[in-house]
C-alpha cells in the first residue's frame, strides 16, 4: 500500500487511561501504535472516551469527546507526520461551553476542505457544526433535530452518530436509545432533508453502534447488531434506493463473542471495516468491490504487539 492509500486508525487506550492511540494498517504486517497525547501539549490533562477521525487533503483530523467535561476536542495529524501539537477546545469557538456529548463523528470535504463535525449531547440530541478550511469554526452547534422534526416518525433520544460527505453533501446516519437506526442528509446550502428516515429494515433489525462512508457516490452504511454481536452492512447509491443487507462474517473464538463498535471507510473502491470486541481487541476486515468480505480478520492487538484494551476505534482512508 502507498503512503498515499493509507488506512489510519485511532482508537482510545484502557491502560493509558484515555489516551488517543493512533496507527496505519499496514496490509496484515506489523504496525505502530503512537500515542497522540504524548504529542499534544495539553495531552496530558485530557482524557477520552470517543473518538473519530477523517482524511483531508492528506491531513487526518481527530475529534473526541473528553471524559470530565464531556466536550469536543480537535487536532490534526498533517501529511508528514507531525501532529498539531496541542488538542483544540472545540466547545469553547463554538459558544458550546454548557454543551456536554457521548458520541462523536467527523467527516471530510475534499470540494472546500472543511471538516463536519457531528455529535450526539448527552441529552439525545444531535448537533453539527463546521471546522472551515482556514481553520475557524462556525461558530455555534446547530441543532439537527429541529431541522429534521417533519415527517410521521420520530427517533427516541439518540445515543451514536457517523457522517460522510458525498458531492458536499452531508449524510448523517444515528442510533436512538430503542436501538432503532435513522438517516438524514444536509444539502450544499445548509438545508437539511427535513425529517429522519428509518432504516432498521435495512440495516437487519436493531442496532447498537453506526458508521458510515462514501466509495464512488454510494453511501456505505455498517452497524453492529445488538441480538447478534456481528456487523452488518447496506448502501444507498446516489440517486437510487437503500439495498438489501449483508453481513460481514462470523469472527470469534467463541459463542459469546460479539463486537460492540465499528467505523470504516473508504481505500480505491473498497470498504475497509474495524471494529471492537468483547476481548477488546480492534479488528479489521475489507469489502471489496464485488460484495464479497475477505476473510480472515486483522487483529490489530496482534498486529502492534499490543495488550492493552480498546473499546471505541475511528477510521479514516487516504487515497
């Protein structure tokens, strides 16, 4: 894999107590896991407990949620390697110092080169805000369900989010607190589609965690569900109509093992998927272009030389 198709994977350390840890898959060899906070230099008064991240413009950008005051944290991995250098108060450019979250998503715009940001408060709402190209923000957190509260179906407070862009336009798929899984879209001049869209007949039942991507202008949506433990997977190509579910494959050693996060994205036209499990490890399967899922599955622990625990993983694809 070049350096410029490159998987980066970031992730939040139970024995470093909340450290954002950061790697590139390396195509099943070894990889290094860097801690981020070592490089910030607030790190060490911050600990985290969500996290994701996004590819722009060959810079990967890393939002997470901070454990005591449950606010948005924001910094930049530039292409050559160098880290930012202090982790970015996102609350306090965005008149949201009372704002507390439990889920983050952020995704990238490659046509103007600003960051979305989406997140869940911890009251069950869902708020967007915008990271400009030239580094200031918007300034507020819009409320997301307010634009959206048309139509006969409404979502119990939400409790997980993902986003992607595709064209500029912004998809947003969450989970509400009855495991139910909705979809919305923000249109290029900030319009929202109005109303949430249900999707559990499409994502197979209930669902516990979400994320989303874009390869070739079809939305790429994977859960993991709640009876099972397993991911699943749907799309929505532009302009047509939600497809039928498939599944990524069984992976553990026992009956009881089960995922209970996922993120992926997006590698030359094939869907890249990590996840976290009940052994706490995070690992790694591909979708490739013809539906099919490659098997076995990455154990990224294994991969890094790494027994610590990690419970929530973020992904992000430079192409």
């Amino acid at each position: 894999m070049s350096t410029a198709d490159q998987l980066h994977v970031v992730t939040i350390s139970g024995g470093n107590q909340g450290d954002i840890m950061h790697a590139i898959w390396n195509n099943g060899d070894a990889i290094t896991l860097e801690n981020v906070n070592d490089n910030e230099s607030n790190g060490s008064d911050l600990q985290f407990s969500r996290v994701d991240c996004a590819v722009l413009g060959g810079d990967l950008h890393v939002c997470a949620i901070e454990n005591s005051t449950r606010g948005i944290y924001h910094t930049i991995r530039y292409a050559a390697g160098n880290w930012q250098g202090a982790y970015g108060d996102v609350n306090s450019v965005n008149s949201g110092n009372g704002y507390q979250f439990q889920d983050v998503g952020c995704a990238g715009d490659e046509s103007n080169g600003s960051i979305h940001v989406c997140a869940i408060g911890t009251s069950g709402i869902l708020y967007h805000t915008i990271r400009y190209a030239a580094g200031n923000w918007q300034g507020t957190y819009g409320d997301v369900n307010s634009q959206n509260s048309g139509g006969s179906q409404h979502p119990a407070p939400f409790v997980d989010v993902d986003c992607a862009i595709i064209d500029g336009v912004l998809y947003v798929c969450a989970v509400d607190t009855n495991r139910d899984s909705w979809f919305t879209f923000r249109n290029t001049n900030g319009s929202w589609q109005g109303f949430f869209t249900l999707l559990s007949g499409y994502v197979r039942g209930s669902s516990i965690d979400i994320s989303c991507t874009s390869i070739d202008n079809v939305l790429h949506v994977c859960t993991v569900n709640y009876l099972s433990g397993l991911i699943t997977h749907t799309s929505l190509p532009a302009g047509g109509t939600w497809q039928t579910p498939d599944g990524a494959p069984y992976w553990g050693p026992s009956s009881g093992d089960r995922f209970w996060n996922v993120d992926c994205a997006a590698i030359d036209d094939v869907l890249h998927v990590c996840a976290t499990s009940t052994i706490s490890h995070i690992l790694h399967i591909v979708r490739d272009d013809t539906g099919s899922w490659q098997t076995p599955y990455d154990d990224l622990n294994q991969e890094a030389g790494s027994n610590d625990s990690y419970i929530v993983v973020g992904v992000g694809g430079a192409m």
